[in-house]
C-alpha cells in the first residue's frame, strides 16, 4: 500500500489537527507535497469531524454545529503543478477506516440546515447503516440492502486570491436579497469556527475571516456531491495557485443522486488512495472552467428500475416555467408515497432516496411550461417485490421499526 501522508485519529477532535482544514482560502498551508506521478493515501474524518453518533438518537443531527463542517484532509501540494494546469487525480481506492465500519444518513431540522424535502420532514431524524464488506443496510431502515458506490462528496483545489473573492462577493451579495430566509440562502465567511490548517498568527486571522464556506459546489469542484465520482474514477481539476492544493473529505459509502437528504449520503470517514499527474496549461488546452471526469469501470450493477416521473408544477398545484427543482422533488415525493404502500415510513422512504443508488435525470427541459425529471429506484435493493400489480401492494413492513426522530428546542 503507498504511504499514508495524512492520518486522522477519530478520537482527536479535527481542530487538533493541523492537516485538516474546514474553509477554502489560499493562504491554507500545504499539509504535505509530492510529485506528479505518485500515489499517496489520505485518511479523513467523516464530514461533521465526528460529531454524529452511532447511537438511535437524532439530538446530534438537531444540534450539530454547521458552520464547522466540512474537514478536509489536505491541502496536498503538487510539485510543478502552476495556475492553468489540469491536476489529474485517479480515484485508485476508496474505504471506511477499519474502526469505523458504519456511517450514517440524516435530515436536518428546517430550523438547522434544512434538506430538499424541509417541508414536508421540518425535524431532525437519522438512521445508521452497517457496512459488510461492500454492502450496507441499517437497523433504522428495514428490508434493503445494497451495494456501495463509494466515492468523495467533496474534493478540489485551492482557489486563488481573485477566485475567492469572486465567490464571497456574489454569495453575500445573494443573501442580501433574502437576508432571513430559514434556511438562509448561502453561508457567508464565518471565523469563530474556521480551521485553517497550520496557518498561524495574524495571516491566520485574516484568513479565517475571508475563508469561503465548503458547503457548495463552485468552479473548483468542492462539495459537488456526484456518486459516480467513485472510486475508480480519474477526475481533471482546474488549477489556481502554484501547487494546486488538492483537499478531499466528506466520503460517502452510498449516495442517491442529489444527496436530497442533506445530512447527507451514507457518510463515513474513511480514506482515499490516489495518483496525481498534471497537464501543463490544460485549462485553456481544453478550455475547461469546471472539473470533467471519467466514471469508474466498476459500478454496481443495478439495471431494473421503477421510475417515477415528476413536473413542474408543485405541491399546492401552482405552474413554474420549466422549473428542474420542483420537478425532481415531484419525483422524489411520487416515490415516497408509493413506498408507503409497502409499510415505509415517510422518512424510511426518503432516507432510501438518499442514500440507495438512485439515479436522478434531467428527462426534459424544452415542453414549455413543464420541466420532467425523473427519479430511478432499483428495484433489486429491495428485499421484497416493489412492482406494481393488479392485487395491489404487500404490507411487507409492519413499521415496528422506525428512524429517530429529535423535536426542535
Ligand atoms: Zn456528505
């Protein structure tokens, strides 16, 4: 196995250190270096740092402190690697860390982060998945199982000085326009809880205070959340400061497309075996703003879906003009209603929407007014038969069994 260049002990709160950092900034030193064409492993802590438990209650979800995440390994330099080069990174392995076989999922409080679907699940709630070998099921969410599709929700490079401003002006600019919205639209800088790596003293300060948040996904990549950027995957990172700066966390075991839950995938600290290469003034070689990347040879194989359809027009009946958004949570919401038939929860349905290998697409964005997508649930993850027939649905759960749930204070 290549060398480790960053562990993490999951006993050890995040902020002790110093090669994991939660804010994006090029000030953010190196944690280590190397050259194009090596592999190296780095271990990360699950996205909270630890903050959620193994345990069967969702107080940690309603009370987790979201201006602190995510931690990220890194930032990794690469030797040679100069602002309008491509990092290439081939994701070569991806696993949970061996005392840590377990992760979990989670909706957040609407008044705590909130999700796709807040309205409709405004508390706190969370189920834990049990990871065996490459499969995972959980104690909270009864009669599936699956394989994992393991990969990064969030990795990229650091930005440069100009890059980061561009990010903070239009974000804060943004929540001006709503500036009390629950949830708030975007999340500003915020330096109480910034962990800028090794960065000490003043240029710490200064740092803390512009550090972009992690929370979206932006030109870099960062917290883009796709599941086929799985292990096995090669992915072509634009470059902006000398050494790239690579940084990844936030590990997903499984993840439904949209991470629709928030809270998030299947999440998990784990590691991540990868090679860096670069290519020399890629970005305008290609012409590349946003990272690309090819999808890993191995995927599960899950090739019989239900798939529900979803509008444009929304819960209260009320058009939008060709409105993705409100499409796919139709979809979402269709196929939280069917899964009821069969014993789910509301909230069993929702959190396999997140975490399972759904599939979500953009099926049409031309028939004005309405916008289709579509939401693709395997129908052999399931331990029972989810198709519809002319008997109508088994009650296969008899909903002894059911995800915590935490009030708001
Ligand atoms: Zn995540």
């Amino acid at each position: 196995m290549a060398e480790t260049l960053i562990k993490v002990d999951l006993k050890q709160s995040p902020y002790e250190n110093d090669k994991v950092h939660n804010r994006w900034h090029p000030d953010v030193p190196m944690a280590c270096w190397v050259k194009p064409g090596d592999d190296f492993v780095l271990e990360t802590y699950d996205w909270t740092g630890g903050y959620i438990k193994n345990d069967d209650s969702a107080d940690d979800v309603r009370d987790v402190d979201l201006t602190t995440v995510h931690f990220l390994s890194g930032p990794v330099g690469v030797k040679g690697a100069e602002p309008g080069d491509l990092l290439v990174v081939d994701l070569l392995d991806i696993g949970a860390k061996p005392d840590s076989q377990w992760g979990f999922n989670g909706f957040f409080s609407k008044q705590n982060g909130g999700g796709f679907l807040t309205d409709h699940f405004p508390l706190a709630q969370k189920s834990i998945w049990d990871f065996h070998g490459m499969f995972t099921d959980s104690r909270h969410v009864p009669g599936v199982r699956y394989a994992g599709l393991i990969h990064p929700g969030l990795i990229g490079c650091l930005p440069d000085p100009k890059l980061l401003e561009t990010w903070n002006r239009r974000e804060i600019d943004f929540i001006a326009t709503d500036p009390d919205r629950v949830p708030g639209l975007a999340n500003p800088p915020f330096a109480a809880t910034a962990h800028m790596g090794a960065l000490q003293g003043e240029a710490r300060a200064k740092a803390a205070a512009e550090g972009a948040r992690t929370v979206p996904p932006r030109e870099h990549g960062g917290n883009c959340d796709i599941k086929d950027l799985s292990r096995g995957a090669k992915i072509y990172f634009p470059v902006y400061v000398d050494g790239a700066g690579l940084s990844v966390g936030d590990l997903h075991f499984s993840q439904g497309d949209g991470e629709i839950t928030f809270c998030g995938a299947i999440e998990m600290a784990g590691w991540v075996h990868m090679k860096v290469d670069l290519i020399k003034g890629g970005m305008a070689k290609y012409g590349i703003k946003n990272p690309i990347f090819k999808p890993s040879p191995i995927t599960p194989k899950y090739d019989d879906y239900l798939i529900f359809e979803g509008i444009s027009v929304d819960e209260a009946g009320k058009q939008h003009y060709l409105d993705v958004h409100i499409a796919y949570r139709q979809a979402c919401l269709n196929a939280i209603e069917y899964l009821k038939k069969f014993g789910y929860s509301g909230a069993q349905a929702y959190s396999i929407l997140g975490t399972a290998p759904v599939q979500g697409h953009i099926s049409g964005v031309v028939d004005i007014p309405n916008a289709c997508a579509t939401l693709w649930l395997p129908t052999d993850i399931f331990d029972f038969d989810i198709k519809p027939n002319a008997n109508g649905p088994t009650k296969f759960l008899d909903g002894s069994v059911q995800m915590p749930i935490s009030p708001d204070k």
